[in-house]
C-alpha cells in the first residue's frame, strides 16, 4: 500500500521502489540456492509489475481523468510542452502499435499516465501497453537477488 501512495508522488521513481520491494521479497522467500533465488527475483518482478499496473491506473483514473478540463494542471505538469504533445499525438491514434508502448514505458511514469487519464484512454489497452515495463524492472529485481547472495 505504501508504494502504490508513493508512485502517486511525481517525483518518486519507479526503480527507487523497485529496490526495498525487491529487497523484501527476495529476503522473505529465499535466496540459498540459484532455484530459491530465480523464483525470488521472478516473484518480486511480477510483485512490482502489478504494482506499477496499479498506481498508474490510479494515477491516469483518479488524476488525469478527473482534471482533464484543468488548464492549470495541465500546465503545472507540464503536459502542454512539445514532449508532451508528441506523446499525445501518439497515444490518441486508434488501435495499438510499438510506438505507443514506447511512449507508455519510455517516458515518464506520473505525466504518461496522467495523460492517458486527460485523453480519457481506455485503461486495459494502456495496462497491455505498460505490462512491458517489466522488462526494465527485471534488472532492478536481479541486481538485488545478486546483492543478497553476494553476501
């Protein structure tokens, strides 16, 4: 719960929750053996892939989609720069593309999200479109898995 309220803070990074999260789960179900340790890293990746799922559901439903008419968020976010347009023209094309997942998990996390939410998106679409996030979350998981062991 913690970490899905921290993800609402625009600030906080993914990979800066990613590490403690890891770091409990990897600790709680083991790390002895490479078996015990690859289950452990391949737990606590999906924990934080649903986890990024959740807040930016949150974030695009309860944020962007509530103060889609407010011109002050918008700007207070930065959602009205050239970056941001771009992102906007993309994800408003119909159907789904490589494009558009690039833009879910290569741009920021709060602004994207936000802004599905401000384009009033379809939340399972972008949820299939952000789900390749676990690939960069997969490193963070290992490096922590491999920390552990190394002690």
């Amino acid at each position: 719960f913690v970490a899905i309220v921290l993800f609402l803070f625009p600030p906080v990074s993914g990979q800066m929750i990613y590490l403690p999260i890891s770091l409990i789960l990897i600790e709680k179900y083991g790390y002895d053996s490479a078996e015990r340790l690859t289950v452990a890293i391949l737990i606590a990746t999906v924990f934080c892939t649903a986890m990024k799922l959740v807040a930016s559901s949150t974030q695009q439903k309860l944020i962007g989609a509530p103060f889609a008419k407010s011109v002050t968020v918008k700007k207070a976010f930065g959602l009205h720069g050239p970056t941001f347009r771009i992102a906007r023209s993309i994800l408003s094309v119909r159907g789904f593309s490589w494009k558009k997942v690039l833009v879910l998990i290569g741009m920021p996390d709060w602004p994207i999200s936000v802004l599905c939410g401000v384009l009033d998106l379809a939340i399972i679409p972008v949820m299939i479109g952000t789900s390749p996030e676990m690939i960069k979350i997969l490193p963070n998981c290992m490096s922590m898995g491999f920390l552990l062991k190394s002690r």
